[in-house]
C-alpha cells in the first residue's frame, strides 16, 4: 500500500476515515500503526496514559490486517483501526491490577466480553490503560501506574477513573478507547479531556464481571466514532448476566441521518441538588448548548433537583462498606499497598452499624426512582458532566477530602443507578483553557438516542474543535 498522508496525521484520522483509507489502499494499518505508536512515544513521558504497550505485538496484529484488506477480506468491522482498553477490563494472558500494587498480578485466563468484541472485530489494541487504585478516584493516582495527567494542561488531571483512556483520545492515541463508568468514569475524563464518553444503558455492553451500575462503553472524538464502537461492543454475552437481549440497532444513524429537533422535549439541569455547587463557566457553556438546542427547534424546559445530600451520601456509605470488605479480605502486606485516600475512606466505615448499612444500600433505589421520575417527561435531559473544571493531577478528588471524596458526581452518578445511557460531547472551554462536557442523557435503552443527540449537537455547535499540542 502508498500512503497518501503523512504519519504524523494518521494517529488523528477518525475510525471511519482510517476504514475508507483501507479499503481504497491509501494507507495500510501498519502505517497507522506506526503513527499511532510514534505519537505515544512523543506524548507518553508526559501524560502516563499507557500500560502494556507492546509495539511489536500491536504491529504484528496490523500486519495481519493488512495482509486480509490486501485480500479483500477484512475480519470484521474495525479491522485494522487502533484501540486501547482500560486495565480493568481483562485481555487473555495479562495481569489486571485495577491500578493498585495490592492485586496479585496473575494472567487472566480469556478475554472480558468488550476486549473479545473488539478482537473478534480485529481491532489492533495498542495497549492498556491507566486507572486510579481499584477505579475509586476520578483522578489518575495509583499505586500501581505512573500519575496520568491531562494533554490540555499537564498540570491537571485527565478525571478518572478511565484516566488513560480519556488521556488517550485527548492526544490522539488512535480513535477508539474504551472505559468502564460506575459513578461517571468514562464521562467526567470524557469532559475533562474534551472528547466524548458514553455510558450505555446498563447491559448494553456486556461486561464480566457485571454489577450494579457498572457499564462499559467508548471513549472516542466523536460521536460517530463512539457509535461504531457500540456496534461492535454491544453484541450480548452470557457471562454477564444483566447483558441486554440481542436488539437491532441502526447505530449507522448516527453518521448518516440528520435529527430535526422539532417536538423533542428537553430538561435542562444546572443544579445536582448535592455536592459541589456548579462553576459559573460551566453553567454559561451547558446554557449556551441548551440555547443551540432551542434555536434548532426543541423545547427547553429547567429541571428542579432530584438528587439530594443524602442520596448521595448513602451511595458513599454503602461503597465504603463495599471497600472496606474487600480491604479486609487481603493479607496485611496487601492492604498496606492500596493509596492512603482509599484506604482512609473504607476504613471510616468500620463502625457502621448494619442498620446504616441498609439505609445507605437503599439510596441506590432512591436515585433510580428519582431520576426515572425527574426524567420522565422529557426524551433527554441536558446538564454539565462535572460543576467544576479539571483540577490539579496530584489530588484524588476536587475536595482533597477522603471523606468528601464523591462531592463532583452529582450530575453522571444517578444514571448510572437508573441505568439509562448518558453521554458526555464537548461544549466548550474555560479562560484557562480547560475542556467543559455537556451531558446528554436518555430514556432507559436509548443509547442511539443520547448519541444521534450528542451528534446533532456536535453539528449545531459546527465549530472546529481544536485538540491539546504537546507541551504547549
């Protein structure tokens, strides 16, 4: 194959377009490849995205996707395109340290249902990436890999706890990248790091192993990227157990139908009703989005809070109970490796009395019934991803606060407990430069919905949307 463009840009090329090049053989994947692994290895020793980066292995895998397109016979839908998976979700033969030294670090024995996808699709993955000990922060710190920053301003976190994936599509690691969300990890680094994040309906993306609130799903630039990802993630899998019945969904939609906006319903929500208080800049940036919304012709109607104080704090009772279980289950030496914050926050919870634990347990149904009530008369519901920008990389949490270590997930957590797809698509910047997320969210099951959404928006907005340079 020739290559018509120059390696330096084809780490920047969207899925789709590396796909067209392919198949016309304007470019092979071993030269996307090598692209991709020369802009790891100009942004890497800055902004610590990666784990188990492999380079020979990952041109290995593009060649034998060169030699099938040279064929004509590509092995599936993103044959050939770049990804990176989150150190969470398991890839046969390596360790999942969940981002903490307290894991032992055995081989995992096959794929979890995303990876499996995304190599039955024959992706080339690239490598892992970086997460905070256990995914418990939404910042980079871990025990176990280096500090992730964020390429916009490396003093400042990429969130978490998809902390090296968001960092990853920021710099242009390849267009494809997936996280996992039980509270707004893929959605608070997708807003922080300026690309966008979906957190699909609970089951959409089968996952091992499933539990409540926990989703998988596409960290990408753009929408129709993400939507091409959940066509190949979104293919069920018996050994998650909450995984979604087989649905034809007509994820090309996306790419290839415009929306007209006439006679959508849409809430808009600038209070959590706990947690931090909402940023001013932000507030500007998500009530100029629901502006465009409004001038291309839907209604807009704000949104009293659903969420309160105490909803909020029973999901951090009932976790810390979770933690401090799982803490109690490892050898001291064990125990003694996991990041101080988390092991403080768990260990508040020691004197819960099972009464409490209850209470704190049944604030997850709360949230559920609340946010399904709250958004039931609208078709998707508008609010900022975070009330606050990214802040400093070295800290755990905006508040640096073991015990208010949740204050910044008011807006994303309550999908995750309603199970309904929310998205997070870029809607504009700070003074100081630092990317502001929109979140989208949708009715149970509406994962197209949220996304046909986040593009029309993206189209809308039509303005070009500059990505971090090094250093700079």
């Amino acid at each position: 194959m020739t290559s018509t463009a120059a390696s330096t840009s084809l780490a920047d090329l969207s899925a789709h377009d590396l796909l067209a090049g392919f198949r016309s053989r304007a470019f092979s994947p071993v030269e996307v490849a090598q692209a991709v692994l020369a802009r790891i290895e100009q942004w890497e020793p800055h902004i610590a995205a990666t784990w188990l980066l492999r380079p020979e292995q990952a041109l290995a895998q593009a060649r034998a996707s060169e030699a099938r397109w040279l064929q004509g016979a590509p092995q599936g839908l993103l044959d050939g395109v770049p990804v990176t998976i989150k150190d969470n979700v398991a890839t046969e033969g390596d360790p999942t340290p969940l981002g903490t030294r307290a894991v032992a670090t055995s081989p995992a024995a096959a794929d979890a249902p995303p990876a499996a996808r995304l190599r039955e699709a024959g992706a080339v993955v690239v490598c892992k990436t970086t997460m905070p000990d256990y995914g418990m922060l939404s910042s980079g710190l871990s025990t176990f890999h280096k500090l992730a920053r964020n390429p916009w301003d490396l003093r400042k976190t990429p969130g978490g706890s998809s902390a090296g994936a968001g960092a990853a599509a920021a710099a242009g690691y390849g267009p494809l990248h997936l996280g996992t969300d039980i509270g707004g990890s893929i959605r608070l680094p997708a807003g922080w790091c300026g690309v966008v994040g979906l957190k699909p309906s609970l089951g959409r993306v089968p996952i091992d192993p499933p539990y409540m609130g926990r989703a998988a799903g596409p960290l990408t630039r753009s929408t129709a990227d993400a939507a091409l990802m959940m066509q190949v993630l979104s293919a069920p899998d018996a050994r998650d157990s909450m995984s979604l019945p087989d649905q034809a969904i007509d994820w090309a939609a996306v790419w290839t139908r415009d929306l007209p906006l006439k006679g959508f319903k849409l809430g808009l929500l600038l209070d959590a009703g706990c947690g931090l208080p909402l940023d001013p800049e932000h507030r500007v940036a998500v009530e100029d989005a629901a502006r465009r919304f409004e001038a291309a012709g839907a209604s807009v109607t704000p949104m009293q809070p659903f969420m309160t104080q105490e909803m909020l704090a029973g999901l951090d009772h009932f976790w810390r109970m979770r933690s401090l279980l799982d803490l109690q289950a490892l050898p001291a030496e064990r125990r003694d490796a996991v990041l101080p914050v988390i092991r403080a926050w768990a260990e508040s919870a020691e004197g819960m009395s099972g009464a409490e634990v209850f209470r704190a347990f049944s604030q997850t149904h709360a949230v559920r019934l609340a946010a399904v009530n709250a958004c039931a008369p609208f078709d998707y519901v508008l609010s900022p991803v975070s009330p606050v920008p990214a802040f400093d990389a070295e800290l755990p949490s905006p508040t640096n606060d073991p015990l208010r270590g949740l204050e910044h997930i008011g807006f994303t957590v309550p999908f995750n407990m309603s199970e309904q797809p929310a998205v997070s698509v870029n809607c504009g910047y700070t003074a100081g430069g630092l990317p502001i997320g929109l979140q989208i969210a949708g009715q149970r099951f509406d994962d197209l919905g949220v996304l046909r959404m986040a593009r029309k928006f993206e189209d809308i907005r039509a303005a070009q949307r500059p990505w971090p340079t090094p250093f700079g």
